[in-house]
C-alpha cells in the first residue's frame, strides 16, 4: 500500500536547488559532495526533459479533427532580428 509518487517539477527543482547550495558552501565531505553532485545531474537532466515535453505540447494545438498541427512562428521575432 506504500505506493510512491514521482515528485513534481516543483519538488525535483526545491531539491536541485538545495543541492546546489549545500555545494556552493563547500563545507560536505568529498564523497557526500560527488553523491549530491551525481543526484543534481540526474535531477536537471529529469527537470530539462520535462520542459523540453512542456514546450512541446506548448507549441502544437488541436484542429477540429483532433490532428495536432504546430503554432504559426510569428513574424517579427527575435529570430528575426539582426
């Protein structure tokens, strides 16, 4: 009945971001520091992917026929500019 629950996208940030601050002190043992190091990688590449699907879902809408079709690129933008 112990069923776990994947933290939020939230959660998994609070914790980078702790992470990285025990870190920047620099007062942990070396082999704690690599284990806190090794835990923020795997975090930030889980925390990367999720806005990476984020984005995605962000740049497609639906058409009446439940088709996905991306956003217009709007003209203009800053890729445009130079």
């Amino acid at each position: 009945m112990s069923e776990t629950q994947k933290p939020t996208f939230e959660e998994n940030l609070s914790t980078l971001e702790t992470i990285v601050a025990q870190l920047e002190k620099g007062d942990i043992p070396l082999e704690q520091a690599l284990d806190q190091f090794q835990k923020g990688v795997a975090l930030s590449k889980d925390l990367q992917s999720t806005l990476q699907n984020a984005e995605k879902t962000l740049t497609t809408m639906m058409t009446d026929d439940d088709q996905e079709t991306p956003f217009e690129t709007p003209q203009g933008g800053a890729n445009d500019a130079q």
